[in-house]
C-alpha cells in the first residue's frame, strides 16, 4: 500500500482507492492529473502540465516529455491511465504532433505496466458533466466543483486531464471493468 494511502484510509474508512492517471497529450502541452476514488470520494494528488519549447526539436520535445511522464509515473505510480482518444475535425495539421505526443503516453503507460483505460470526448464529458456536448467551461466547472479544487485548474490542457482522471475512476468502478482487470 501507498504510505500516503494510510492517511486516506484513516479519513475515509472506505481501504484502499484507485488511482487513475488523465493524460491530454500535445507537444507543446500535455495536462496531467493524478485523481483518487476513495469510496465516493474524488480526491485529487496531483496536477499540472509538462510543456515544451516550439523551437526544440521535435524528438527533444518527445523525450522531455517522455522523461517527465515516467519520472510522474514513478513518483505516485498509479493504478491505471486514462486517454482520450483522438478526435480532429478541422485542424487535421494538430493530428500529427498530438497523434506523436499520445504514442510517448501509451509508451510511458506500456514500460511502466499501466492499463490504459480510452475514451472519446464525448465519454469524458458525459461522465464529468452528465452532458456529453458540454461546453468547455461548463468542463472547468465540473472538474472543478468535484474535485473540490479551490480554483479552476489552468491551463485548460489540465483541466482536461482531471476531467480524463475522473471518467477514469467512473469506469474503475464498474462492476463490468472490475472483473476484466481480475480476469486478465
């Protein structure tokens, strides 16, 4: 058990909780959130964004970002990690950057044997807002009010990251998703 776990399991009474990674992978910005289900509880760790330079080389700014990624991985070693999946339907240019910054997310998940939990958009949105055509803000608030974070997560690239945190623990706590991970 996670030494930090102790004081959770003293609060809440419920044992241990799951621990999802979110992930909003992009080259210059890639939002991270560290999101625990302790029982009905939301209870967030971590958060941030790991940035790049738009004038370092791409493979320098993959390896700063594979770099950051494990070293997060390591320092709170999560239980599972939640992706969007990639959805473009104006800017396909933004595909291919994001589409390389996702494959190093998949590959610090894959090296350091974390499941990978996937979702579109409008899963995300529907498991943090109850609306699966939320608007942006209407995300901040949600991700907000539920983590009970003292102010809106910035930049939205971490926001984004939590709301991916958050549908994660909904589909940990899955009785169908709960008998996948014991069967495999």
């Amino acid at each position: 058990m996670r030494a930090a776990m102790w004081s959770l399991v003293f609060l809440y009474g419920k044992g241990y909780g799951m621990l999802a990674l979110g992930i909003d992978p992009g080259t210059a910005i890639c939002g991270y959130g560290f999101v625990e289900s302790v029982g009905s509880r939301l209870v967030p760790h971590a958060y941030g964004a790991i940035t790049t330079s738009p004038r370092a080389r791409m493979e320098d700014r993959l390896m700063k970002l594979y770099d950051e990624l494990d070293g997060l991985i390591k320092k709170y070693q999560p239980d599972i990690m939640g992706v969007e999946q990639l959805f473009f339907n104006r800017n396909v240019t933004t595909a291919i950057p994001v589409g390389q910054a996702r494959g190093i997310v998949l590959l610090a998940a894959a090296k350091n044997r974390l499941e990978i939990v996937e979702r579109t958009p409008l899963q995300v949105k529907q498991s943090v807002t109850g609306y699966g055509k939320a608007d942006k803000q209407q995300m901040i608030y949600m991700v907000t009010k539920l983590l009970h974070l003292p102010e809106a997560p910035h930049p939205d690239d971490v926001a984004d990251a939590l709301a991916v945190a958050i549908c994660t623990t909904h589909c940990m706590n899955s009785v169908v998703w709960r008998n996948q991970l014991g069967s495999g």
